[in-house]
C-alpha cells in the first residue's frame, strides 16, 4: 500500500526526454537490450509519474519475518499493477533509486549499465531534447502484420472443402467437427498490449490437515468428441493454409512430421509457422518446445503463432495470427516454454463465416 502525495506533472517534461535520452542511448549501442524491455517505450514515456516530497511509505508484507505488514520507506519503486512510477523528487537522477527502479524493467544481467545510463540520460535532458529513435523492429512488427492482413484481405474467398473426421467416439451426443467451413470474411489487426513480466513462483501451500471430501461428479466430465486430435489438428491446418496461402507463389510447406524444424511449416523457408488448434474457444495459453521457442526467437516477425479455434459445432472458425510470439507474448518458463495472456498479444484476427455464406 503507497501513501500518494501529488502527480509529477512538473517533472513529466523532463522524465520523457530522459527516457528518450535512454532510448537512443540503448539504440545505438545495445539494441538487444533496448527490445528486451518489460513494457514499451512508449508506455515508460506515458506512465503515470507520481513525485513525492520525502521517501515512500510503503506496507510491506514477508510472511517468513512476520504475519503483519512492515512499515518500510523507499525512495522509487515502480508498481505493475496498476503501472506507476513512485520516486522522490531527489531520488529520482540518482542511479541507486532512480536508475534502479527503471532498471528493473530490464533483464538482471544489464540493469547495472541500465542504472548508469539512466543518470546520463537525466543530465542530458537538461541540456538537449531528444529525437526519439524507434528502431525498425519497432515498425517491422507492425508492418509484418500489416501486410499478412493486406494478402488475407486482397486474395479470393471461397468456401473451404475440409477432410471428413476419422475418429469414433460414443454415439450419445458427441462432440463433432463442422461438416463445412464458410469463407474467410476478413483479417482485421488487433494492436494487443505489451507482455508482462513473469510473476514470481508461488511456492505451494500443503494442507496441514485432511481437506473435507467432495463426492466425485461423473456429470463434470468433458462430453467425449467424435474426432481424433489427429482430425482436429488436420482441419486446423485446412484452415490455416487458407489463410495464409494468398497467392500461387505463397505456399504453406507442411513440415508437421519432420523434426528439427521448430515449427509446423514454412512459406519459402523464411518464414516459419507453429499451429495450434482447438475445437472450441481460443487459447488463452499454449506450450511451445524448446526448438519451437529457439526457432521463434531466432526469426522473429518472420515466426508466426496460429491459433486456430471454434473447429466444433456451434462455435465460430477463427485463425489468430500472432508475430514473433518469444517478444510479444508472456513467457512461463516450463519443461519447455509456455506462452500465456495470448488474447492481449497484438495479433491478426481472422474470422470465418457459415458454409451457407
């Protein structure tokens, strides 16, 4: 809990310049650690900058030291939920507070360099204004978005003709795959949010006594399906080839039994996709392997994750197209990797209609 004193709209001038300053810095030197930014430059620029006249009451809690709230007092913190920025004013250009709370939205083994270079950027915002630099990974995600959308829209659209399901599942009200697909109705670019970092581990907790017993609820079973994972992932990738393939010279390799390859096809070797498909609403997380991942950071908007959703009766096709998912999704780390918040990735938004359309 943060005692608020007054905005820092004085100092607000001065802190984008700053952060501009830092901007350019980390763009001609060190534009890997530049992207590797908890959130975006913009969003430093535009956060909420609360400036205090003495050091930060804060309430802090440590169940190992004690079961009441500590009574501490910090002179700059950044709150992620919601995003602020906390600091006192004297705090703020000194590298060990100041430079320390922006600092950490950067990955540990820079954020020492980040602290140092936070207290040049300050001075130096004093003296000249900044021409923010916005590198081309910037704009090129954006434009690799833009322009997969601009084929999706641009190329013919027609009914998909889609395999029929091999699987056999009990005959009392299975779920079932679409006998039909209608036609693309458009690709739409959803700007998305930033991802957030990666919450500490809970470690967790253990009953210290038998926990009340709850009769077991056959009823709350998933209804079985009449397809196969094996139909389900087919008809992902009808789909998905139909959104992708906008033009004779665009094909989709299909390199789903081949290992090695980090992903599930290519269009001309350049650029890599990985689907994933699921019968009814859209993935909100999935799992990547570690090839998966390694060949995701490796091509960058050149990788796309393809979520594919609604295959089932009564739900609604639909293909998500999301670039370079290793930087613009939230990463768990897992036995492998887990990519989670995908509804707030910034993504292509692809719909289909009915078949009767």
């Amino acid at each position: 809990m943060i005692a608020r004193r007054h905005l820092g709209d004085g100092t607000r001038a001065h802190f984008r310049q700053a952060v501009d300053h830092l901007s350019d810095e980390l763009a001609r030197n060190d534009p890997e650690v530049r992207q590797r930014m908890a959130i975006s430059w913009d969003a430093l620029r535009e956060i909420p900058l609360f400036v205090h006249a003495g050091p930060i009451a804060v309430l802090a809690r440590d169940e190992e030291l004690s079961a009441m709230k500590i009574p501490i007092q910090l002179q700059a913190l950044i709150v992620r939920d919601p995003l602020e920025l906390h600091v006192w004013d004297e705090a703020v250009a000194k590298r060990e507070y100041g430079g320390h709370a922006i600092a950490s939205l950067f990955p540990h083994a820079s954020r020492r360099g980040i602290e140092a270079e936070w207290v040049v950027a300050w001075q130096e915002a004093r003296e000249t204004a900044a021409d923010a630099i916005r590198l081309a990974s910037d704009e090129e995600h954006v434009e690799a978005m833009e322009d997969r959308a601009a084929k999706i829209n641009a190329a013919p659209k027609k009914k998909i003709s889609v395999s029929t399901p091999g699987g056999k599942g009990p005959a009392s009200k299975p779920r079932t795959l679409k006998n039909n697909v209608g036609p693309i109705l458009g690709a739409t670019v959803v700007p998305g949010s930033d991802p957030k970092p990666a919450p500490p581990p809970v470690k967790p907790k253990l009953h210290d006594t038998p926990p009340p017993t709850k009769p077991f609820d056959p009823g709350s079973r998933t209804a079985p399906t009449a397809y196969t994972d094996r139909d389900l992932e087919q008809r992902g990738w009808e789909l998905l080839t139909q959104a992708l393939e906008t033009s004779a010279e665009e094909l989709l390799v299909d390199f789903r039994s081949r290992h090695g390859v980090g992903a599930d096809g290519a269009i001309d070797w350049k650029t890599f996709v990985e689907m994933k498909a699921t019968g009814r609403a859209p993935q909100g997380s999935i799992e990547m392997s570690n090839a998966e991942y390694e060949r995701a950071k490796e091509r960058g908007n050149d990788f796309i994750l393809a979520l594919v959703s609604g295959l089932e009766d009564g739900y609604q096709d639909e293909v998500r197209l999301i670039f370079d998912p290793a930087r613009r999704a939230a990463v768990r780390p897992l036995n492998g990797v887990k990519l989670v918040a995908l509804t707030e990735a910034p993504l292509i938004l692809i719909p289909f209609g009915n078949s009767e359309d």
